[in-house]
C-alpha cells in the first residue's frame, strides 16, 4: 500500500558516478574531494568503475571515510561476472568483489547486478547465481537484465525468490522493463537518458511523474540518473531531489 507522507531515508537519488562537470562546480560546496562535494548534495551514488576493475579495499573503506553519515554506495557487479563468465562458475569473483565493496560498512547499498542484452534467461543458470549470491550477501540487490526473456512471469519468481529487485530502466527494452519487478522490498530505477542514452536530458514533465512515483512508492527507492555524457545526470538529479524536498515539507506542514 502507498504511503500518505514519505522521509528523506525512503528515497535515495543519485548519479552513476560522482564526477562535477565544470558547469556544475557552483552547485556544489567546496571540499577536499569531489566525492566529498558529491556528498554534501546527494544522499547516494552509484559506483560503475567497479564494473571495469577492482578497487583495493582500502579504497573502499576510505570512501565510505569521507562521506556523511547518511551516505549510501550501490556497487556495480564486476563484468567479469556479469559479461565474460556469464553468471557461471563465479565462486572465486564473487568472493574477491564482496571482500572489497564489505569495506564500505553500513554504506554499502544495493549490488547492481547488470547484465548483456545477449544473456537470456535460463532458469537453471539464474537460480546457481543467485543462489550463490545470497549464501555470501544479504544485503539490497538490484538486477538489470536486458534481454527481452527475463520479463516473464517465471524469471520474476526466481528474482523474488532471490530477493532480487528487478530494475526499473529507461530506455526500456520492452513495456514491462520501465516498471520496478521481482523482489518488491526495493524500487530500483536507472535512467540513462532518451531518445539518446547517456546524453539526453530528461524534461519537467518526466521528472515531476517520477517524483511522484518515488512519493507513492511503498518500497524504499533508489534513482540513480546515468545520462552523463553531456552532464544532464547531475541537473536531473538535482531537480528531482528539490521536487522530493519540497514534497516532503508539504507532507509535514513545513513552508
């Protein structure tokens, strides 16, 4: 059921990646770092290098260091993972990667498990990985599938199984993949930007049905923006986290 009034700890908005444009660098207060800029304007960030390489645990643990108390990290799965072993015989990986991410602590949110438009659905193959998974973590996951066979009723069982978030993407592959799926304990929206992935900005309009998505929605939200190519992310997410703020105020009678 959709709640009457939301809190700020019910929602978490974002970028993929916390990198400030120079356009943007007045909107950000200064600081030591650009994650710690980062910070001080957005309560979470998606970390997307951790798809190309690993990063030391130290480097986890010193993110998770300067930022504030409230901050949360969602993780990309290696591709190592994701795209080249194809779910299969990801023991020794899986192992490396939550050894590493773990140093985050109480800011480790949700591990993106995104995967290659050309990985279909296989029940058998779906079912290890994830198993497998949840024997070794227990915390948020968020799943990105992008092959039309995963929006059937089977493969959203199995993520609810799993406790699996399907994630809410746009573009979206087909209808079924702009809405958040399997596991409900999450909403997990990626935004990559339309007509043109990673550049296009998204308008007013979006923006004020997505606020309002995120305020009726009955599962914590993550909404992390990845258009930013052109630097349209860090503006999108600003004016969606001032159209949350302003909804809470209304909700709890602030002016």
């Amino acid at each position: 059921m959709a709640r009457d009034h939301f809190d700020v700890a019910q929602f978490r908005v974002g970028c993929a990646g916390w990198s400030i444009a120079k356009q943007h660098a007045g909107l950000f207060p200064r600081a030591a770092s650009q994650l710690e800029r980062y910070a001080q304007r957005f309560n979470a960030v998606e970390i997307n290098s951790s798809f190309y390489r690993p990063h030391l645990p130290a480097t986890y643990a010193r993110w998770a260091a300067t930022t504030l108390e409230n901050f949360s990290f969602a993780v990309k799965m290696p591709k190592a993972i994701t795209h080249m072993r194809r779910l299969v015989g990801t023991a020794d990986l899986l192992e490396r990667f939550l050894a590493e991410a773990g140093q985050l602590g109480a800011k480790l949110g949700p591990l993106l498990v995104q995967l290659p438009p050309s990985l279909a659905f296989d029940a058998r193959v779906a079912g290890a990985f994830f198993a497998l998974l949840r024997e070794r973590f227990n915390g948020l996951v968020a799943c990105e599938p992008r092959h039309p066979s995963w929006f059937s009723t089977h493969a959203e069982a199995l993520l609810n199984e799993y406790r699996a978030a399907r994630v809410a993407a746009d573009p979206a592959i087909v209808p079924d993949a702009a809405e958040p799926g399997g596991w409900r304990g999450l909403a997990y929206y990626r935004l990559h930007g339309s007509p043109e992935m990673y550049a296009s900005a998204y308008t007013k309009a979006y923006l004020d049905d997505l606020a309002k998505r995120i305020r009726l929605s009955a599962a914590p939200v993550w909404c992390i923006f990845d258009n930013t190519a052109l630097g349209a992310a860090t503006t999108n997410a600003l004016d969606l986290v001032d159209r949350l703020d302003e909804a809470q105020h209304l909700a709890i009678g602030l002016p």
